[in-house]
C-alpha cells in the first residue's frame, strides 16, 4: 500500500552515499531511533555516517524516543558543518 | 512552531532593510554577502559596540589545497535554526541588532561564506554574542559544506558528532 511509505530527505554525503536526494520506506510507524536502524539495513553502505544523522521532522530536531509517521516531513542530518 | 511566532520569522525572505534597522531576519544567499550592509543594519544608537565576524572560504586544509567550497542546506530548517539563534542572542546577551547570513552554492577561497553582526551597548557582550553564535551555528543549523580540491576531488565534510538542537 502506497500509504505505508514514508518520504525520507537525505542531504550532503547521505545523498550521496545512498544515491537519491529523496528515499521511500515501507512504514508501519515507529520512532526517530527505528528509522535511523530501518535505513541502515536498506543502505549498509551508509550505515556509519547514518548512526551519526540525526532525525528531523518539519524543522526540528526529534530526539531518538519521538514517533515518526507516515505524512511527516521527514529528513536524514548528517553531521552538520557550515559557516 | 510556536517558538518561531516572532515579528522575525514572518518575514524570513523580506529583502533587507534600511540602515539601523535591528530586526534584520537571517538569510541563506546564492549572492556574495554584502558586509557592510549588515554591519550598518545592526548598527543602533543604543549601540556602543558592533562586532563583525566574516567566515571565509580558505585554502588548505591539513595537506588538502581547496580550489572552492560548495555550501548545501535544509533551507527551511536552517532559516528556523538561525532565526531562533539569533532570538536567543538577543536575549542571551542582550543585543541591540544582530543579523547572519550563509552562502549556500559554490563559494570561491577567499570569499566569504558566512557573515555575522551584532550591536550591544557594550563590546563584551558583542564579542561573546559573535562567538556563541558560531559555535551554534557549526553544531546545530542543518548547512553542510563540501571541499572541491585543484587535484578536482569533492568531499562533503561530516564531523563525528550528531547534529543536535
């Protein structure tokens, strides 16, 4: 069913390790924690810069326990280095 | 985000505004940052102090020799990031002005990939204000940069830290 997927953003080195700005995951719910695991089984070859990466929904950072659900504006931050 | 329910976030792409004006919204730019304009922004007649810190694209690195940097962004999340740094600066060391803008985009060495100004009625408070926002701003604003070397290989810079608010 089309909507189990969760949209997830990727940036930065994420994108590129993975290979899509933008990636689609079956969803059945769970928490900032679970995805970031979720992810790491579908892209070992980010598994590493994954664990470091953060979660955020719309424009904040979740903390590992938050809920995440199918219809949030979900992305992946890698570690983050402007300025 | 009830936290961002200020005169600042409304106004978030507003083009800048005149001279002395504190409440100046940050910016994410493809343009050259224009330094003075931010500095003569921030500046206010309570003002006995403006701080400027200009962050600038540099060539080496360890061995590496850097031709460009290339600045990437969550951009809603970043103008959110740095819209309530900034609130918080104001409070924190209670500022008269203050106003960031970051480059995203190919930024050439020796330009200025970001700029901060802060006015405070005293030059401690300006001074710290500069130095606490740019430790925030390189822990927590989702902005990643990625080296281009002259032997013309790319690599996203990531730190060992989570990102974190």
């Amino acid at each position: 069913m089309n909507n189990r997927q969760l949209a997830v953003m990727l940036f930065a080195g994420l994108a590129e390790l993975v290979g899509h700005r933008e990636v689609s995951l079956d969803w059945q719910g769970g928490t900032a924690a679970d995805l970031r695991s979720a992810l790491q089984n579908k892209y070992p070859a980010a598994a590493s810069l994954l664990a470091r990466s953060a979660v955020a929904v719309g424009e904040r950072y979740c903390r590992d326990q938050d809920q995440v659900a199918v219809g949030d504006d979900v992305a992946m931050l890698p570690p983050v280095s402007g300025g | 985000m009830a936290e961002r329910a200020t005169p600042n976030s409304k106004t978030v792409d507003a083009p800048p505004r005149s001279c002395g004006d504190a409440g100046i919204p940050p910016r994410l730019t493809a343009a050259p940052i224009d330094v003075e304009q931010l500095r003569c922004q921030v500046g206010s007649e309570l003002a006995g102090a403006v701080v400027v810190f200009v962050g600038t694209t540099r060539s080496k690195t360890g061995d590496q020799i850097t031709e460009r940097l290339e600045y990437e962004a969550h951009g809603p999340m970043a103008t959110a990031s740095l819209t309530l740094l900034q609130e918080e600066a104001v409070r924190r060391f209670s500022l008269q002005g203050c106003g960031i803008v970051h480059r995203l985009g190919v930024v050439e060495v020796g330009q200025a990939s970001v700029a901060i100004a802060v006015s405070s009625p005293h030059r401690r408070d300006a001074f710290a204000a500069t130095a606490w926002l740019m430790d925030r701003i390189k822990s927590s604003v989702p902005i990643w940069k990625r080296e281009h070397a002259v032997d013309g290989s790319r690599r996203w810079v990531h730190g060992e830290e989570r990102p974190g608010p």
